[in-house]
C-alpha cells in the first residue's frame, strides 16, 4: 500500500490541532514541521472539503477540527487526502489472450481479486480502528505529557511570542 506524502503531513497536522487551544494558520503547521506551506495548504484543504477540519477566516483565523479527535479515525484522513478508491483494480485480465475465460463463465470474482480485495478491506478496517486521539494517546506515551502540551502553547503563541 503506497499512500502519498500528503497522507502523512494531514496526520500529523491532525494531531497538533488537538493541542491548540485556537485556529491555526496552514503557515504556523507548515513552520512547525518545516515542511513546504503551499504543499500543506493542499492537505488542509482536503481535510476541510472532507469535513474534518473548518478554517476560520481573519486575522486570528487558522484550521480546528470540526469533530472531537475520537471521531476521526486515520481512515477518514487517507480518504480525505488520496481518496477512497481501492488500493487493487481488477481488470478481468482472465478474460485476455488466446486461452481467455469467456465472460459469462467470470460470475465470480477472481482469486486474485477475491485475495486483494480482503486485503484492502483489512487494511482499511486496521487504519478505521484508530483515531487522532489515539495517535495523540501514543505521542504522550512516546514523548511524555508535555510535548503535546509544548506543541500548543508554540501554535497558539502571538507573533511577538513566536521565537524565530
């Protein structure tokens, strides 16, 4: 399963959300992660097509979730940023070449595709399982409890409390 960089960036990104106590800009999360803002920008804007974050526009606008982190599960994230098509597209290449099953004798799925499609289901059942909350439970776990604490008292600092 190959998921795009932007997967990575939204999640996390998803994760800090839950330690600022205001909106944040898609330039304060790029900083934060020193990763390219336009390219964040992208990703924030599919988690806020998809509904799982709202940007607050303003001066002291930015992104919040727009649901508690226990409603969101990494699933909804991938979906939002590579969208929900499955990971194996069968393209009946049984029905090919001069050996090739006729079509009425293919009411079944194929093995292959029977095996890959329980595959894709398994992985998307193991990433529905786990929410933002969890991952933000597991960086606590990892990081103690004050790094995420840390992490939101930097996204929410005023521009004058902001070390350079």
């Amino acid at each position: 399963m190959k998921l795009s960089g932007g997967v990575e960036w939204a999640l996390h990104c998803c994760v800090v959300l839950t330690a600022a106590g205001d909106p944040v800009p898609a330039a304060r999360l790029a900083a934060l992660h020193d990763v390219s803002p336009s390219y964040l920008a992208k990703q924030m804007q599919a988690l806020s097509r998809a509904g799982l974050v709202h940007s607050i526009q303003g001066k002291t606008g930015g992104y919040v979730l727009t649901r508690k982190p226990e409603e969101v599960s990494l699933l909804d994230v991938v979906q939002a940023v590579d969208g929900a098509s499955p990971a194996f597209v069968c393209t009946e290449i049984r029905q090919r070449g001069p050996l090739g099953t006729p079509p009425e004798q293919c009411a079944k799925r194929c093995p292959i595709a029977r095996a890959m499609g329980a595959a894709d289901a398994a992985w998307r059942a193991s990433l529905a399982a786990v929410t933002i909350a969890d991952l933000a439970a597991s960086v606590e776990e990892d990081s103690g409890p004050e790094a995420l604490l840390r992490i939101g008292a930097w996204l929410n600092a005023g521009p004058d409390d902001r070390p350079h």
